[in-house]
C-alpha cells in the first residue's frame, strides 16, 4: 500500500459537497423519469427502447393507443414523449455524476501502488472509462431522438425500421459501456475494502 500522505493527485476532482450535491441531483431525477413508468402501460419505456423490430415496436405502440388515457388529453404516447424529455435533461447529470466517481476510485486505485506504472495506467483506464460514459450519454440522446421519431408515428402506420434500429442499438450500446463502467467502480470498490479490512485485522508485531 502507498503511503496515503506521499499520494499524488493525478486528476483535478470537485471538493466532496460538490459530488455530493451533483449525486443528489442524479438521485431525484432520477426518481421523477422512473416515476413515468407508472403511466407507461402494458410496456415501459425500456421495452420501447429495445425493439430491434418494426414488429415489436408496432405492438408497442398500438397497445398504448388502445390503453385509456392517463390524464385528461394526455394518452400514453404523451407520457412516453414528456419522459423523454425529463430524460434529456437528466442524461448530462447522471454522465456527470458517473464521471466524478469514476474518476474518484481510478485516483484511489493508484494511490494503492507504489509503482510510477500501474498509477499511470489506473488514472489511463479512469479517463478511458470516463470517455466512454461520455459516449453513453450520447448514444442516449440518440436513442431519444429516434423514440421520440417512433413515437409521432401515425396509428395505423408502421414505424421506421431506421428509427428502430438506430434507437435499439444506441440503448444496447449505452447499456453496455455503463455496465463495463459499473464493474470497475464495483471492482475497485471492493478490492479496496478488502484491503482495509484485511490491514486492519492484522495482528500487530511487537
């Protein structure tokens, strides 16, 4: 283990309230696109964004046309559109907020080593998967320009294959860049408590 007070910071991070305001930020907005799906009946929002086929995105949309209206003068489609919106505004807060932890445990894994190396390359896969919720972030706001296409399909008609195969792909994609991201920050979390613990259950040498 490095020596916590000879540690260097590699990468400039907000102080702590400021991650923390951001992250709770993520946490509510979170909490209201979610609140959505209550509306979004028989199928969520995920299941729209997962199609892959014209087929499946038709039945979509022609059960939400058959379901009754949520509010007055809003059916289904309107709600799936209004959370669309609520999702563009929440995607650079989520990528902001999966950035700063990311970059976080990549800064507490180096300070883990001694070796000039593996610091380097554990702030170099940091900024690599920071990059890539980057990319996330704009797969999603093309998912959500093709849903929101798909979603001013006439009744009656069959959606683009285009705009179905765009917006599955995107979310496919996005889904698998934070799921690589999220295993390294589960990772780098774990190994570090580990660590902790097993330095501080040790016995002492006299």
């Amino acid at each position: 283990m490095a020596d916590p007070e000879k540690s260097k910071n590699w990468v400039y991070l907000p102080s702590w309230p400021w991650i923390a305001l951001i992250w709770v930020a993520t946490v509510l907005m979170a909490v209201k696109v979610m609140s959505f799906n209550a509306d979004l009946v028989p199928f969520r929002i995920i299941d729209f964004e997962l199609t892959f086929t014209t087929t499946r995105a038709n039945q979509i949309l022609t059960e939400w046309d058959a379901h009754p209206d949520p509010e007055p003068g809003c059916g289904v489609r309107c709600i799936a559109q209004r959370s669309l919106h609520w999702d563009a505004a929440f995607i650079p807060v989520y990528v902001a907020a999966i950035i700063l932890l990311v970059l976080l445990l990549a800064e507490k894994l180096a300070s883990r080593y001694d070796d000039r190396r593996k610091q380097r390359w554990a702030i170099v896969a940091g900024n690599v998967l920071a990059v890539c919720v980057l990319v996330a972030g704009l797969c999603d706001y093309i998912e959500n320009w093709q849903l929101g296409a798909l979603l001013r399909t006439p009744p009656g008609s069959l959606p683009s294959s285009g705009a179905v195969r765009v917006a599955s792909w995107s979310a496919s994609f996005k889904f698998t860049l934070l799921g690589v991201v999220s295993l390294f920050c589960v990772a780098v979390a774990s190994t570090t408590k580990r660590a902790r613990h097993t330095s501080g259950s040790a016995p002492r040498r006299s």
